[in-house]
C-alpha cells in the first residue's frame, strides 16, 4: 500500500475510531510542528511514540575517559583484542564493542 496524505488520514481514522476531520487536524497539527520544531526526526519520533525520556537526553561526550578506559578494558578481554582496537576498520570496532567512533579513536589515542 502506498501511503500519502489521504491514506494516512484514512488509516488512522479507521484505526483509532476518530472522526477522518478529527484526524486531519492532529496531522496538520503533526506537520506543522515538524516543519517549524528545531529537533530531530528522530527527537520527534521518539516524543511521539510515548518514550520517557527525549532521544538522547543524557548523551555525554563519547571521549570521557571512563568510556575510553572501560572500552580498553573491554578490549583487553574481548577474542579480537586490543590489536583490532587499535588497527580495526573504525565502524567495525565501534560496533563490535557498541560504542562511538570517538571513543575508539580516544581508546586509540590513549594506546600509541
């Protein structure tokens, strides 16, 4: 199924039992906040959707030693090592050890 405007109208009336009117109002109401909101897709998303917290409320910077030392640590027990720390493909060790690319080149840093 395709969607565009009148569909997504559509649907959602006939999901939530509102009146199609009703609905066209929320989604003007939606696109208008989307257009003129100074956050992310993403932030939107994730407001819309009912989570508790804003989509990266607490982000903290990737390169705080305590992330860099725990990633070292991580590394020191992990089979690949800390030669693929140090060496690997930089998108490939951040998500082998599910952590941001700066920490890695901080971690790499840290290591010469």
């Amino acid at each position: 199924m395709s969607l565009n405007h009148a569909s997504l109208v559509r649907d959602a009336s006939a999901r939530s039992g509102l009146p199609e009117a009703t609905v066209e109002a929320v989604v003007g109401a939606l696109a208008d906040l989307v257009h003129h909101s100074h956050a992310s897709p993403d932030e939107l998303l994730n407001a819309l959707l009912g989570a508790p917290d804003p989509l990266h409320a607490h982000p903290g910077d990737p390169r705080d030693p305590a992330l860099v030392a725990a990633l070292v640590e991580r590394a020191k027990t992990h089979p690949l090592g800390l030669d693929y720390l140090k060496g690997g493909h930089l998108g490939s060790v951040a998500a082998t050890f599910e952590t941001h690319a700066f920490t890695v080149l901080s971690a790499r840093d840290l290591l010469r």
